[in-house]
C-alpha cells in the first residue's frame, strides 16, 4: 500500500509518499508560498536531484493538484495512477479534548475539527484547507487524521487543568493541550525498544528541541505532563516563543504595546531572538557566543538552563526517571546544547561519555555504559508515525 502523507500550513504543503509495504519513502516535496507571489514546488523523487517547478498557487486546491501531477510524472513520480495511493495521512495540529487518538475522517470529525479552529487559528484551518483539498482532489480515498495534541490526552486533570476559576475551562476550554505529541510518542517508543524494555516499565523525558520546543513526562508508556500548555507559547526558551513567564508580564507589555502586538512580541520577536538580538537560530547564537557576544552566550544558557529545569521537574513528577532522549532539530543536532543541558544531572543517576556526543543526526546512546539515567539521540519521524496511523485507521 502506498500512502500520501501532508503537513498543511496557512501557505505551506509538505507531503511524503510511503510505500507501507516496507514502510520507505518514495517521494517527498514542500509547496511554498501557496496564494502568494514567488509560489514553488520542490520535489523529491528519492535517489534523484529535487526538481523545482514555478507556478502561480493561488490556493491549496491548486497546489495539491500540482503535487498529485508530480506523483504522477514519467520521470520523477512514483506513480503509475492515483488509484496506488491506498489513503491519505493528514498532519492535524489541535483535537481539542474531542480526539485522544488518530481517527478516520468524516463529516462529524470535520465539524468537530472547525469547533477546534479557535483553539489552534493559524493552524487548524489550513490543516481543513488540505483535508477539502484532497477531498476534492480524490473524493474515494480514505484520509485520517493524527493530531499533535491526542497523545497528550492521558495527562491527568491536576497536570493540565489551570488554577483559574472553572468557567474558562468548563465554556471555553482552557487548559494544557501540548503539542509535538507525535514527535514525543514516536521517540518515546523508540526509546523502549533501544532499551529492550516494554515501554510500559519505563519513565521517559522526551527532549523535542527545535525552534519550537517542547518536553513530555512519558510514565508506563503515557503522558503524565508535558511544558507546553494552552497554546505552544509557554514551556521553555524557542527561537522567538519567550517560553514560561510570569502572567503579569503579558499585561503588562500589552497595556503599553496593545493585545495583538504582545501576542506578536511574545511568539515571534522573543526567545533566542529577543535575547541574543542576533538570531532565532541555534546555529547563529552559538557562533555568537564562541565569539564572545554576551547577549548570545545568555541566550544560550537561557534555552539549556529551561530545559534542565524541566527535566528535573519532570523526574520529581514521575518519581524517577529512566532515560533522557533528545530529538528535533536541535536535539538531534547540537552537541553543545545536549552537553549543557546534561552537566549536573548526575544526582538523578545520569553519567555522560562526552567522547560520544560529537555527531549530528544520528541515532545514539551518549550516556556512559553503567549510567543509571540513558541519555539517547533519537531522529524523530513524525510522518512516519502517521502514515502508520493512517494504515491502521483508514479502512
């Protein structure tokens, strides 16, 4: 079976064709600047150059017909008809508390889908945009839905319920929803299995850092907490999300800047960015602080310092902790930022091999051999796991 999986954003369309027999990827490709000037299809037939196509993309619409015509190409699809692709996986960022796994799609889950729109506003609705477009596009194929949030729906009710009066919660939903679910599920049970353990016997930390970051509390194989909460704002430092402060810091820069420009200063001018003054890539402040820049080298220790706190918050949480993964952009990629966050764990029983912390991208166990706490890099594949949901769920 061959599955299309697609990640839609307000002017974005990435997708990945998997062959489910073996589970590889045949094809893969990102559409930019959908309903903007300069709008590009980039596509991957794998083992074969990218091949760039320009063309005005009003719309999500045209913009999926583009990617089924490039599935199809003689040269660089991995086609023949449309009548291979046996479902379609769609990435869904909010389920609100309506959807605690994937689900197939239908009418009813799109109504409840557009009930969650407010809770998640630039992203669900583009994620609906993708679901019409295929919808239109191959009206009998199967599409599920695997949503960031529903694997953070066993967290318990003291964990993701907020100290304000009930009403917020009880008529508009407020409370800790999380998100990179998919992320910290897929690593989460790919740690078990490194450890040759079922997951149920373990207490995992899920290090999700990128430019937006996130960790879990995973305990018997469940979410018991996770740092980011109502919305991806809170939780540790990102690259322009300012992670936890204090409330009164939010009305207190909106009384002076207004509602909408706060949300704006606190999701995209804050963080890495807002701090170093420099950049909201890792990349960019490291080499501003190997350079002496004290705003970088803050900035920095910001991020690392935050994640830490997490970790041992988390390890109070679940009475214990038995391994610590890193994974996303960050995570998988930065030595340095694994290295800062690490040094001084070794009261939970954590003992680094530092001589196995200099690498990028690779799946490995940087804790030493009789360190009581494994520390492990682990790559995510979130569009695996939901091609794996979509098999599963589709028919």
């Amino acid at each position: 079976m061959k599955i299309l999986v697609i990640n839609c954003g307000s002017s974005s369309l990435k997708y990945q064709v998997f062959d489910m027999d073996n589970e590889s990827v045949l094809a893969k490709g990102l559409v930019e600047r959908i309903g903007i000037d300069g709008s590009r299809l980039k596509h991957t037939k794998i083992g074969m150059d990218a091949v760039v196509t320009e063309a005005a993309i009003p719309d999500h619409k045209v913009a999926v017909d583009l990617v089924l015509k490039s599935l199809l190409d003689a040269k660089v699809g991995v086609l023949k008809s449309l009548d291979e692709l046996g479902a379609v996986g769609h990435r869904v960022v909010h389920g609100g508390e309506e959807f605690a796994s994937s689900v197939k799609i239908t009418p009813a889950v799109m109504n409840a889908l557009k009930r969650c729109a407010p809770l998640a506003p630039l992203h669900n609705p583009a994620n609906i945009i993708g679901i019409e477009a295929i919808t239109a596009a191959l009206p009998s194929v199967p599409q599920v839905g695997v949503f960031d949030t529903a694997f953070h729906q066993t967290m318990p009710d003291y964990a993701f319920r907020y100290a304000v009066p009930e009403r917020y919660y009880k008529e508009d939903h407020v409370r800790r929803y999380g998100f990179h679910g998919t992320s910290h599920r897929f690593v989460s049970a790919r740690c078990a299995e490194i450890l040759g353990r079922p997951i149920e016997e373990l207490k995992i930390i899920t290090c999700h850092l990128g430019n937006g970051s996130s960790l879990a509390a995973v305990a018997h194989g469940k979410v018991v907490d996770t740092s980011m909460g109502f919305t991806p704002l809170p939780g540790v430092v990102m690259g322009t999300r300012c992670g936890d402060v204090d409330p009164s810091v939010v009305t207190f820069i909106a009384q002076r800047e207004g509602a909408e420009k706060t949300d704006t200063i606190l999701n995209k001018e804050s963080g890495l960015f807002g701090v170093s003054g420099v950049s909201a890539d890792l990349r960019d402040v490291e080499e501003g602080m190997n350079k002496g820049d004290a705003k970088c080298a803050l900035a920095y220790k910001m991020l690392t310092y935050s994640v830490k706190k997490y970790i041992g918050a988390y390890a109070a949480a679940m009475g214990g902790v038995d391994a610590i993964v890193f994974t996303a952009g960050i995570g998988e990629n930065s030595a340095t930022t694994r290295q800062m966050v690490t040094e001084g764990l070794e009261f939970l029983g954590v003992k680094m091999d530092y001589s196995k912390n200099n690498f990028r991208g690779e799946e490995r166990v940087i804790s030493a051999p009789d360190s009581k706490v494994k520390v492990i890099v682990i790559p995510t594949n979130e569009e695996l796991v939901i091609a794996r949901d979509t098999k599963k769920m589709a028919f």
